[in-house]
C-alpha cells in the first residue's frame, strides 16, 4: 500500500511538472552555418522539428554551404532526418541533441555528386518570448562521403526558432 501511494505521488508531481512546461507543437529555425571542413563553408540551414511531447520530437534538417577560397568555389547542400531529445524545465533554457541522416550535394569545378550524409550534435534554445527563442548556438559531428572519400567535418550555427502551437 505504501509503495502504491509513493507511485501516485509521484505520477502526479511528474503530471505537474510535463504540465506546467511550454512545450511547443512545432518549431521552425533559421540561422547562419560554418561548416570547417578541408575548407571554411559558409552558409544557412533551415530546420522543422515536430514535438511529440516535453522530450522527443522528429527533426528534418536543409542546410547549404558556399567556400571561395584561393581561386576555387563550391557548395554543399544538406537534406537530413531523425530524432531529437529536448531537456526541457521551469528555466528559459532548453538544450536538445539530435542524430539525423539523409544526403548532401556537392557541386565544384563544373560537376556535382551525392553522398550520404549523417549530422549528429546538439545545442541550447534561449526563449525570448512565448513562440521566440534564440539558437544561441549548435554544434554538431557532419559526416560525408563523396567519390570515396569520407570527410569529417563540424558545423556550428546560430539563429532564431519560431514555436507553434502548445503540448
């Protein structure tokens, strides 16, 4: 008995606490990319995360990036998929890591070729107000591997998140 009423208890604070959270139904952000490769890319990403509730959610992310560097110019574009945990709470902060896979483009000397690609990391939200918050930063792993060669990469961004709807 005193083992069910420890369980009551206890769904009822973890009911109190998923509540009082503002979770929203989805997010969308926008926001400036470096990628460092074997070169600096340049570019912006764009992602849409749909929440399921207070902590796992399915994000698509299309990012592309440009480098010009010592006379040579080329561009990646990535398209990626997958989940995404939130660690959300009472404070305006709320961290996330994601594993998300997909393909990229790459374009350079008048050709082009596709690759599988695989963008695991993660990164911290800062609400500004009720459907705005602040990408203060996110970093995450890249892989790629055109013509057989396997790059391994990191990509940092920043941005801004526009939330919509409520869990």
């Amino acid at each position: 008995m005193r083992k069910t009423a420890w369980l009551v208890v206890g769904v009822l604070l973890l009911a109190a606490t998923v509540s009082a959270q503002d979770t929203p139904k989805a997010e969308l952000s926008v926001g400036y990319s470096y990628v460092r490769s074997d070169a600096n890319f340049h570019g912006g990403s764009v992602s849409f995360a749909g929440n399921f509730n207070s902590w796992f959610g399915v994000a698509g992310d299309f990012g592309g990036y440009r480098v010009s560097e010592s006379g040579v110019s080329g561009s990646v574009l990535t398209y990626t998929f997958g989940p995404r945990l939130s660690f959300r709470s009472e404070s305006r902060i709320t961290p996330f890591v994601q594993t998300l896979v997909g393909g990229a483009r790459a374009s350079a000397f008048g050709g082009s070729a596709n690759s599988v690609a695989l963008l695991a990391g993660g990164g911290i939200d800062i609400k500004a107000s009720e459907n705005i918050a602040i990408r203060a930063f996110q970093v995450e792993y890249v892989f790629t591997r055109f013509g057989g060669i396997t790059d391994h990469s990191v990509r940092a961004s920043a941005g801004i998140v526009f939330r919509f709807g409520k869990r």
